[in-house]
C-alpha cells in the first residue's frame, strides 16, 4: 500500500477518532494526486464553528512535518464568547490531528529506514 494514500490516511483517521473526544468536526480524506500521479491523500476538517474549511496535508514526500491550509473566507468572522470557545476546542483538535499525522509518518519512515532492502 502506497505511503499516505487515501487509505493509509482513513485508518489513521479511524486510530485518531477513536481515541479522542467526539466534537461536530468531519474529517473526510480525499484523493489527492501528488508528483508522477501518486495519492497522497488530502485531509479536509469541516468544523462547526469556522465558515471554511481546514486542509491537513504532508509538508513533502518523505517529510515526516504537516501543514494546516485554512480555506478561504467570503466574509470576517464575527462570533460570541461561547462560539469563539467552541472553535478554540475545534482548533485543538485540528492541532491534535496534525500531530498524531505528524507521529504515524515519522513511525513510517522509522519503520523504512530499519526495513532490509533487496537488489
């Protein structure tokens, strides 16, 4: 199975939700097409409290770091105190996600460097 395809990435999602707190944030992996066509899989968070949406994704092939991309918005956001904690606890998980995505790729290439190679 490729490195960070889809598939890779929905069983890691699975692992994460698993073990955190339930909130009204989706995340749903898409496929994503990265160099010589590869899936490298795209993770999209759609949060309760923010009118965009959230992209996780590998910083670079082989590079164990991931970025967080906070689409677009077509207007300023204007919220109250409760709402304004509700997207703090959201923003938590995000990072939450972006580490454990952070944790599972550099266990793989852990993995990769003690794993014999044959000619």
């Amino acid at each position: 199975m490729p490195y960070r395809s889809k598939q890779v990435l929905e069983q890691w999602v699975r692992e994460f939700t698993a073990d955190t707190d339930k909130t009204s944030t989706t995340i749903e992996v898409l496929r994503h097409d990265g160099g010589a066509g590869a899936d490298t899989g795209l993770v999209v968070m759609r949060m309760h409290d923010l009118p965009s949406d959230v992209f996780l994704y590998p910083v670079g092939p082989g590079d164990p770091r991931w970025e967080v991309n906070f689409g677009p918005r077509e207007r300023d956001l204007v919220m109250s105190a409760g709402k304004l904690r509700g997207l703090a606890k959201e923003l938590d998980r995000v990072a939450a996600l972006c580490e454990f995505f952070e944790f599972k790729s550099e266990q793989h290439a852990s993995r990769s460097r003690h794993t014999p190679t044959t000619s």
